[in-house]
C-alpha cells in the first residue's frame, strides 16, 4: 500500500513538474511576442511623433503666411 502511494504521488511530482515546464515555456514565448510588439509599437510612437511635428512646422508655417498676408503692415 505504502509503495503504491509513494508511486503514485511520483507520477503527480512528475506530471506536475512536466505540466509547470510547459506554462513557462508557454509564459516565456508569450514575453518574447510582448517585447517584440513593445518594440514595433515604440517605433511607430517615434515615426507617428516625427510626423506630428512636421506637419506643426508646416501648419505654423502657412499661420504665419496667413496671419501676414492678412496684416495691413
């Protein structure tokens, strides 16, 4: 009796260790996917920031040739 309980709770050790190295497994692709999109999103904020400030530049620009074109002086 003694012998089979103490097989028996090897096997569960054994699933049990094999089922949390397939979690981690599973759990450390999935921060590999995450850095990877942290990454692609990063570069998008910078090239989507770029553009922000170009088109401020072009706008104040064409402000500042309305606003002149509009002053008496």
């Amino acid at each position: 009796m003694f012998v089979l309980q103490v097989s028996e709770l090897r096997r569960d050790a054994e699933r049990s260790k094999k089922e949390y190295l397939e979690v981690k497994m599973l759990a450390e692709e999935e921060v590999i996917l995450l850095r990877q999109q942290l990454v692609a999103l990063r570069t998008a904020l910078r090239q989507s920031e770029k553009e922000c400030g170009e088109i401020r530049t072009q706008l104040d620009a064409e402000v500042h040739v309305h606003s002149n074109e509009l002053s008496p002086f």
